[in-house]
C-alpha cells in the first residue's frame, strides 16, 4: 500500500505534458502490487479440478485476513477508515442523481422500477438501452433524463424523431455515445446494466469522471480488475456491487474491521439443471437451459447459471471486489435462493445476509448506500420458506466452474480471455451451433491458446484486444470443426 501511494503521489506531482507517458508506468506499477504470480498452467480439466478442490468444497482459514493473503486493495468500500466515514456522516435521506446503462434490460428495468418508487430519492440523468427502441422511447418520456443513447446506431434518426418534443434531452448512439451517458453531467452515481464486456470503457471513462459505480456488470472486474482497481483509488470513486451475492457479502461485511475477514461463501442456486443426472445434459437444449428455478434473468446469465459459470465469474468479482484469495472463496449450492451468500470472520463466526429472490433489493443498497431505504417489498417469511439446504457443486456437471477459478489464480488477461470465449460460447449455444456441453470446450480451448500471449500486467487497451482476439478464436474453434468428437 505505502508504494501504491507513493505511485500515485508522483504520478500526480507530474506535469500535464508529462502525465500521459507516465500514466502507462504508474498504471502497470499499481497492477504489479495489486497482482501475485499464479501457477503458468491451465491444464486439462481433471488436473484442473485437482487443483482447484479445496478451495470449492473444502476451503479452510489460515487464520490469516483473505483480504490480505495476496495483497489485492478491495473495490468496494470494505475495512477502509474512508468507507467508515461515509457509513457514520452519509445518512441524511437525500436526492442522488444516477445515470443507468442498459436501461432497456432486465437489470434497467428493475433499477427504474425502483426510481419510480422512490423518485424523491433517485433522479434519472443519463439512459442506454441496445436496440429495444420503442421501450427506451417510452422511459425517455417517463423519466425526462439529459441525455438518452441508442447502442444500435441505425435507430438514431428514429428516437430523435420521437423525441423531437423533449429538447432539453441530449440524444446520442453508439458505442461513444454510450461512453458519453457514462460520464455525463452532474450525476454522480452509474448502474452498469449492461451485459458482457461492453461495460468495461464507460465504466472507466465514469470512474475518471469522479462517478461512483453500482456495479451490476460483473464483466468490468472480471475483465478489466488490473486495470480497473487502481483507477477506483486514483480518482476516489466508490464501487457498490449490485448482483444479489456480492450485495450480500458488502451487506455483511459492513463496519468489519480491517484483517477480519477469513472465508467468503457464494451461494449457487444451482441453475437450470442442478437436479439433473449428468448423464441427461447430452439431451439438453437451449430452452432448457433458459429455465431458470429461481430467479428471472436475461438469457445470456441464465445459460450462465446453467453451467455454474455465472457463479465462477462472481468468484473472480469476488476476489476483486473485498480483496479475498481464490484459497478463501467458497462455492455452495443453495436451491431455495435465500441466503444469498456468507461470510466467516477469523474467529469463525458466520454472518448471512437473506431475502426472497428479488434483484431489486442488491440494486437499491447498491444505488442507496451507505443509507437504506424503506421499500413496500414483500418481507422474509422463515416459516413460510420452512426450509434452508445445502450441498456441495457437483464438478463433472459444471466443468466451467473450475475454468474460472483456473483463470482467476493465474490473473492477469487470463479472466478476460475466459469471459470473452465463455460469452461467445454461450451465443453459439444459444444459436444452436454447438451443443450444451461443447460450452466448456469451447472456453478451454481459448485459454489454452492463450497461454502463448498472457500478460500479468496488461493495458485497457491489452484487455479489449485480448477480448475481442478470444471471440474470435471461439468462433474459429467450432468452424474448424474441432468439436466434432466432444459428444462421443
């Protein structure tokens, strides 16, 4: 920590024609404290799951902070005299102006459900949506923001058309444009709704805009940590995280004290097929992959709830967002969804946090903190749930699982490459060019083409080619017809 300051205190006493050259240096600085050399091997899934198994079933403390075991500075404001300070001073019920990307999706829906509830509370500055023009048309008249972008950029003409009576409403497309809503103005609070990678720039270009971050696209860290980290403790930014188990963990480890944390447990709801035989998933398709038990998702994250890859992304965000070791990050499988993830203390002590499956709440502590807000939501019934259960990930079903964990302990652009090849690969599932269990196959083999290339240390600009290369290879990987003998 006292070299990260002494970095950023040089790169700020540099001058403006200086600072730019620097920056590169200081970022990768930052980064190498921040990161600690993983084994350089990625291996074959037996040897994965090897390697990985005690710290999925059998993770045991050291005795030792996770926070500090490889000295990683947590994204959220956990243990810090800072986000002590805003817990005791930020309490007053206030106006807080947010913008939101991704307002047409699943995750924008529910945070504007929540703005419409609670308007004296949350102001719209800034909507995103991709290509649903007729619903972002009618927010945009709802809620009246300063600026609105249409991701597709053949609809532009068609929402300046339709909001030819709003002059007041900046209207933008595109991917620039979305960096443009991202950065926008005077509010100071993003919801990064948008799935994948394509939330990785605009959340930088908030952060380097003072912006506050409620972090509902876990790609960003996954993707982008390296980068992203010492961007949060340069510019001072928070980052809340607004997915149901990394609430839940924030909400636990609120007023923690520094090098008390000892295991972080992430709750799985075990997707579409947790009660399935492994024999059955060769039958799978891609209807039923979207039948999620619990929760009501996006297509994309619930195929990824399928494979438990959503959960092995979370393990990385975990690791990214309280600073805890692969070692100290443990998977269960929770069926009723309502413990929504735990944490255990070096006196192994272990608080939960629960509630019914709604991802309203983890978006509005996300949105709201340090303060709560009262909400007219259905309150927890334990009688009326009656029943608590757990069991252990079953690996031969979820292969991605250890993929993840992999990636995450060798670091560096190795958890991009995995998310960018599992992102492809899910489309092409769900394109119905591969089958279910070509998913994971996919997603190693890119990896593995990418031991050639990693980099410990990598740019923004490293991170968005090594995406983009991994997309590309997926797609290469299953037209050379290499998965013709997956099914046999």
């Amino acid at each position: 920590d006292e070299i990260s300051r002494d970095l950023l205190y040089l790169s700020r006493r540099s001058n403006l024609g200086e600072r730019v050259m620097e920056r590169k240096n200081v970022k990768a600085a930052f980064v190498a404290v921040a990161t600690t050399v993983r084994s350089n091997s990625i291996g074959t899934p037996n040897s994965i799951c090897a390697s990985s198994s005690s710290s999925i079933s059998s993770s045991k403390s050291n005795g030792k902070s996770a926070l500090h075991s490889e000295n990683v500075k947590a994204a959220a404001p956990v243990f810090s005299e800072e986000a002590q300070r805003l817990l005791a001073e930020d309490s007053a019920p206030r106006l807080k102006k947010i913008s939101l990307l991704g307002s047409t999706g699943s995750i924008g829906e529910q945070t504007l459900d929540i703005v419409r509830e609670r308007p004296e509370r949350f102001q719209v500055v800034g909507l995103t949506g991709g290509s649903n023009l007729e619903l972002l048309i009618k927010q945009a008249r709802e809620f009246q923001p300063e600026i609105v972008c249409i991701q597709n950029e053949a609809m532009y003409q068609d929402l300046c058309e339709a909001l030819k009576d709003q002059p007041k409403t900046k209207i933008v497309a595109g991917d620039e444009g979305i960096v443009d809503v991202a950065q926008y103005g005077d509010s100071e609070l993003l919801v990064t709704g948008i799935v994948g990678c394509a939330g990785l720039l605009p959340t930088v270009a908030a952060i380097k805009k003072g912006k506050n971050i409620a972090l509902a696209n876990k790609e960003t860290l996954i993707a982008g940590g390296p980068v992203v980290l010492p961007l949060i403790e340069e510019y001072g930014v928070t980052m809340t995280p607004a997915d149901s188990e990394h609430s839940a963990i924030f909400q636990c480890l609120q007023g923690a004290p520094d090098r008390s944390l000892s295991k972080v447990i992430l709750t799985a709801s075990g997707g579409a097929f947790r009660d399935w035989d492994v024999e059955k998933l060769k039958d799978v398709t891609v209807a039923d992959a979207l039948k999620h038990p619990n929760w009501s998702m996006g297509a994309k994250i619930t195929i990824d709830s399928a494979t438990l890859m959503n959960k092995g992304l979370e393990v990385i965000e975990a690791h990214y967002l309280f600073g805890a070791s692969y070692d100290d990050i443990e998977i269960v499988v929770h069926p009723q969804s309502i413990i929504h993830s735990m944490v255990e203390f070096t006196d192994t002590s272990v608080l939960a946090q629960l509630g019914w499956p709604d991802m309203r709440l983890p978006l509005l502590y996300a949105m709201s903190w340090p303060q709560r807000v009262q909400m007219p939501y259905e309150r927890l019934d334990l009688v009326k749930q009656k029943e608590l259960t757990f069991r252990a990930p079953d690996r031969a079903k979820y292969p991605c699982m250890d993929l993840a964990y992999s990636a995450g302990r060798k670091g560096g652009t190795m958890p991009a490459v995995l998310n960018a090849a599992n992102e492809a690969a899910v489309e092409l599932f769900r394109q119905e060019k591969i089958h279910y269990l070509q998913i994971s196959k996919v997603i190693e083999a890119v990896m593995e083409t990418h031991k050639q290339d990693w980099m410990q240390s990598p740019s923004l600009d490293d991170i968005v080619h090594f995406d983009q290369l991994s997309r590309t290879q997926a797609h290469e990987y299953v037209e050379s017809n290499k998965m013709s003998t997956v099914l046999i």
